[in-house]
C-alpha cells in the first residue's frame, strides 16, 4: 500500500497562525510536531519510500524540511489549485505509473487522530478488500453533532468482518448538508461524517475518472505518460472536489465503508482545537503565559521573551504569532476570516 498526504490546502480559519504563506499543516498545533509530521507519524506502519506528500510549489521547502525521511520524487507538486479531485487523480496517475498493482490510501496533513493503532488497522483491512474486490473504501467516524462543514455518508447493513472490523454497506453520500437534513442525519444514526480516507486500487480510481471526469481522466493520462506535460495539463483540469466529481456517482455496490472512532477531528477553528485538548486543566496553554482566575481559553504564544497575562479571562481564544495577536470568545473563532484584509 502507498499513502499520500494531502497538504496543499491554505486553511485560514486558524489565523492568524495559519495563514497563506505557512498553512496550519506545517505548523505544531497538537503536540510538539508539526500536523504533517503528525500524519506522517500516522502513516509510518509503511516504509517512507511508500509514502507521498502532495502540496503546491510554495509549500515544497516545508515539506522537505519537516519530513527530511521522505525521498524527493515523492512529494507531488500541484502547479495549480484545482480541488481535491484533480489532485487526489494526480496521485492516483504517478503512483500507478510507478506500479500498476498498487493499492494507496488518501489522508490528510490538518485532521487529528489520536489513536494511531485503529487507524492503522482499518486502513489495513481497507486494503486487503480493495485487492480482493475492486471496490472503494472509505474510513469514516461517527457523526456527533449536525455539523454543516462536513460530507455525510448513509450505510446499510455490515456485510463481513475482517480482523474485528466490521464492514458495512453503502447507501448515498450527501456534501455538506444545511442545518435541517443534518439534524436528520444524526436523529436517525444511519449516517457517518466523511473523514475523505479513501483506500483503493489506483486502477479502479482511475476508471471512475474515466467514467465520470473524462477530460480529467484524459489530461491525467497525458501527465502520467509525458511528465513534461505536467505544467500545462494539471491548471486545465476541472476544479471540483472527489466528492461531488466521483463519490456522489457511485452506486452502492461500488463502495465499501469501515466505521471507526480514531479520536479523529478536523481542526478548523480555535474552539475545535479547544474542544479536543481540553482535560482537567483549565486553559489549554503554549508558550509563556500566566493566568489568574482564567479558564476555558486556549492560549498560544509563539513569541518567546514575552508573556501574556491573563486576569479574570473566560472561554475565549488569544493567540500571539509576533506579527499579529487575535483575541476573541472561542464560540466566535469561525469568523476570523473577517479580520483578514
């Protein structure tokens, strides 16, 4: 099996951290490692020579500096930004190029998963059924909440178990979904959220391109034959994610889905980040700070010599880069994207 990391993307829910210059991946948000290390970390039952990074030009120098054990012709570089279809189908291309019996496993450098041996395990038995059955495979984890940002993905009944996972049928996805049909969603508890794990012969992947991007599928094939090619095909391809590109098209017979738990998160906002770390502790703190009758903050200071002194501060994110300091109520710290002009 191959794995490739998904780290292109320019999250800036988390400025002012993240920003375009040095997106939330390349940067220590859960532990001491960078996210990307921490995918990497992920994905190490595999030798490094098996594992890919995808990521555009200006990212390569982060990349190559936070993960040195990855050799250089893995890391895939997108000449535009043209959505995770045409990237995720890049991938699929090389890998297939470079072998055509290949099996790969999609993940991503900005989600948080803390239990590494399930992850492992259910990407394991995802690949053992897409050799034997030709389908698609999706890791995904309960829906806890009608969360509006995330894909959702109705199953049916479990077909088999393998190594004590259970593999389940698959009736629909559904992207995103507005407030109401995600309440639904949850009330009904038929529906998972879609991690976007996807485990799958780079064979099969590619004749759905075929089948349901075919221009896509036509410059992808141009790129893997005549690497030259790569700088002019990759900006023509259609700018569309996977989801609504192959995965909405699928028919159930298509697709297989291993439910998980993983500890996993997509770290989006501040209080995301707030609500996976919060223990006994009553601020989540990084760098020099000093609080006194402060709690439920998350408090990141990068700036070392300086410290932030809470007094009497309640439930709100405060983060200090050097460059630019965000404080606001952690509920409010999806809309940073207003302070960035």
């Amino acid at each position: 099996m191959y794995a490739v990391i998904l780290a292109g993307g320019a999250g800036t829910r988390l400025w002012p951290l993240s920003t375009e210059e040095k997106p939330k991946q390349f940067h220590a948000l859960v532990s001491d490692k960078t996210m990307l290390q921490e995918a990497f970390e992920r994905a190490s039952f595999l030798p490094a020579r098996n594992i890919y990074v995808a990521t555009n030009e200006k990212y390569i120098h982060f990349v190559k500096e936070q993960l040195p054990e990855i050799p250089e012709e893995n890391i895939l570089i997108e000449p535009a930004l043209r959505d995770t279809a045409t990237c995720i189908g890049f991938a699929a291309a090389i890998i297939n190029k470079r072998d055509p019996e290949s099996v790969m496993a999609v993940i991503y450098a900005d989600h948080m998963v803390k239990d590494k041996d399930e992850f492992a395990s259910k990407l394991k038995t995802a690949e053992a059924v897409a050799l034997r059955d030709h389908t698609l495979n999706i890791v995904e984890v309960e829906a806890r909440e009608p969360n509006t940002n995330f894909g959702y993905v109705e199953i049916g009944p479990e077909i088999e178990k393998i190594d004590g996972n259970s593999i389940k049928s698959f009736k629909k996805f559904t992207e995103k979904p507005d407030l109401a049909t995600a309440k639904k969603y949850i009330e009904s508890g038929k529906y998972l959220w879609n991690t976007g794990y996807y485990v799958w012969r780079t064979s099969d992947i590619l004749e759905k391109y075929k089948k349901h991007l075919p221009d896509t599928y036509a410059r992808l094939i141009k790129m893997q034959s005549s690497p030259e090619t790569i700088a002019a095909e990759y900006p023509q391809c259609q700018k569309i994610s996977i989801d609504y590109a192959i995965m909405e098209k699928l028919s159930p017979d298509e697709v297989r889905i291993l439910p998980a738990t993983l500890g996993w998160s997509d770290i989006g906002t501040w209080e995301t980040l707030f609500k996976e770390l919060h223990n006994s502790a009553p601020n989540i703190e990084k760098g020099e700070i000093q609080s006194v009758d402060s709690e439920g903050n998350l408090i990141y200071n990068y700036v070392k010599n300086q410290k932030i002194n809470l007094l009497g501060i309640k439930d709100c994110a405060i983060v200090n880069t050097g460059k630019d300091i965000l404080i606001c109520p952690l509920k409010e710290s999806q809309d940073v994207k207003k302070l960035q002009k």
